[in-house]
C-alpha cells in the first residue's frame, strides 16, 4: 500500500470556457473520480481515504475551478461545474466511478445524467435544499451569514469554521478543527461566498429535480452517517427514490463529515461498491 502511495501523478484538462481543471492521480485500477464539498478541495477533502483505496483503484482527486490545481474563472454556476467534470472524465477515456460529497455529490449527479462514461456513482450526503424543513434552512441560513460576517473582518479561518456548524455536528467540527481543515480552507472562503450566491440564482435544472434523477441509468450508492442531520438522510433517501438503480447505505457513527472522521469505514464501503461487476451496454 506504501508503495501506491508514491505513484502520485497529476492529470489537467482544459475546458471548453478555456479553464484548466486539474487534480492529483493516486494508484493504479478502475478509475475513480473524487469531488469534493463545498469547503475544501480535491487533495484536502479526500486525501484520508487514498491509503485503502490505491491498491485497487486509480483515484482521481480533481479541483473545482478557483481551487487546488486548477484555474479560476468567474462563472461558478452549477452547469458550468458539470461541464467541467464531464470534460474530466471524458479525458480518462475509460468507463470510470464518480464520487461525491455533499456538494460534490450534487455535481457528480448532474454529471451522471449527462454521460454514459460514468458507469456507477456513490454519494456521501448530497445537499438537497428541499428536503431541509424551515428550521434546517434557517440552520444553514445562519451558518452561511456567520460565514460572511468572519470573512468581512478578514478572520478566513473562523468564517469557515462558522460555516461548517450548519452541517458538521459538534463533534465533527471538533475533529476538523484538531486537524487544521479550517485552517487549511480558509483561504477558500471568498470562493465559497461567490459560489454560494450564484447556486443560489441558478435557475437551470438540479440534481434535486426528479427530472434529471430519472435519467441516470448507471448504478448509484447514497450514504448518510447515522448522527447526521435528519435532512441527509431524507435527501438521501430523495435521491434513491428517483433513480431507477440507486440504493441507500449508512455509515454508522458518522456525521456529514465522513471523509474526514470515517475514512476507512467509508473507503470500505466505496471498495465494495465499485469492485462489483457493472452491467454491461
């Protein structure tokens, strides 16, 4: 395992508005592609799991547009990220795996629906907006205007911190902070914000909209911690019920933050997903 530890590579391709999205590669096998939540980016979001995964699995970890290893541009819209995932995956020139978290999970569905180079999807608590009751969106809602007061006094560390109270429970926020995530993506903070407002006006069609849920054929895992906000689990549960061949599953012991807390329990799950034999044609 080691060993596949120091076979890391990076892979960029440019996208169609000129942009370069780029990642770090890690292993060799199936290929799988790693996208990352709203906070983070590629390498910081999914670095825990690559120790149980290279030996089997070539992991890509790509970087939205404006983080990591890739360029930025001014349009952040949610069809334009979609975009820049299938130009990605359709690089790799191979049937290969999507992985999502949170508002990551959202755009690897978007994808999904649009490509038949995606041959199975796993989610780790998608954000689905409408599932949230008043009080969840109020929740969020205070965590997203906390955030843009922190950042306003410059203090990016705290603002994302203060973001991640809406969808981190107490514990997970705990373990981030001991090790340094917020710190880490900090600087991503003013991202965040813009990002934010133009998903917010986005008015084209979502990964929430059983419209675009109906049409993905490949086969879909949704996971959800068991000490999670209840809206992740309905969303969940949202999800599987539109896709013709989705299942749900539960990490227990989880929050949202899985990737970060669960890395292992989470790895396994994804192993055994995307090691059993896909439907042919």
């Amino acid at each position: 395992m080691e060993a596949a530890m120091t076979t890391q590579r990076t892979h960029h391709v440019t996208t169609a508005d000129g942009v370069t999205i780029g990642g770090t590669v890690h292993g060799h096998g199936r290929p799988l592609v790693f996208l990352h939540g709203g906070i983070g980016d590629g390498d910081l979001d999914w670095g825990r799991l690559l120790g149980h995964l290279t030996g089997r699995f070539t992991c890509h970890l790509p970087s939205m547009r404006g983080r990591g290893l890739s360029g930025d541009h001014p349009d952040l819209s949610p069809g334009r990220q979609v975009d820049d995932i299938l130009a990605y995956v359709d690089s790799i020139g191979r049937p290969t795996g999507l992985v999502g978290w949170s508002a990551g999970a959202n755009l690897a569905l978007g994808a999904a629906a649009r490509s038949d180079a995606v041959d199975a999807v796993a989610l780790v608590e998608p954000a689905m907006r409408g599932q949230m009751d008043e009080q969840e969106q109020a929740l969020i809602g205070r965590a997203v205007a906390r955030m843009g007061e922190l950042a306003a006094e410059g203090d990016f560390t705290a603002a994302v911190r203060a973001f991640a109270g809406g969808p981190f429970n107490d514990e997970e926020i705990a373990a981030a902070e001991d090790a340094g995530y917020f710190e880490a993506t900090g600087r991503y903070v003013p991202h965040l914000l813009n990002l934010l407002r133009q998903v917010m006006a986005y008015e084209g069609p979502t990964a929430e909209d059983p419209a675009v849920l109906s049409t993905i054929s490949a086969p879909v895992l949704v996971l959800h911690g068991s000490d999670t906000r209840p809206f992740y689990p309905a969303g969940a549960r949202h999800v599987a019920g539109h896709i013709p061949h989705a299942r749900v599953g539960e990490i227990p012991g989880a929050g949202h933050a899985a990737p970060l807390t669960h890395p292992e329990a989470l790895a396994t799950t994804l192993a055994e997903f995307f090691g059993a034999p896909r439907r042919s044609g």
